[in-house]
C-alpha cells in the first residue's frame, strides 16, 4: 500500500492514505476517508503474503503512533484531537 492511494475497507467506506511510518516493525498510515472529514490511523497487517488494513482503536497504541505522526506530518494533525480518530 502506497502514499496518495484510495483503498476500501470491509465496510465498503474509502479511506486516503496520507502518511506513512513504520514504527516497532509496523506499518501505519493516516488516513481521511473520502468526502468527508473523517480521520483515522490504519495499521497495515501481512498475513501469508497478503496485506491488510486496521483500524487502529487501542487508544495507548493510537497515542503513540499520533505522536510520532505530529512530529513529522504536525500541519496534517493540527486541530485533531484523539477522539476524531475513535469510532
């Protein structure tokens, strides 16, 4: 999964992938779902060659990777608070 992609969930919603960092051997984006002002961080799983996503819900795992994210992507982030990324 790449930067700049539009990918659909099980959900049938389509999400952006705006940033993405790697973090503990993980692979995480930022991502908006598409037409609206929804945000939500997705973890990217492997599993048997083939990839997936996840939302990310655990909020001490959600904290962390935000933290990073605002230190590299801040002006994407600016305004966020966790709750807008919680379902």
């Amino acid at each position: 999964m790449n930067v700049d992609s539009v990918i659909t969930l099980e959900d049938d919603k389509k999400w952006e992938l705006l940033e993405k960092i790697n973090y503990q051997d993980e692979t995480y984006f930022l991502a908006n779902q598409v037409d609206t002002k929804d945000y939500a961080i997705l973890k990217e799983i492997k599993d048997n060659d083939e990839f997936y996503v996840t939302k990310v819900d655990n909020k001490e795992e959600l904290l962390e990777i935000l933290k990073i994210m605002a230190q590299n992507f801040g002006e994407e982030l600016k305004n966020k608070k966790i709750e807008d990324f919680i379902d």
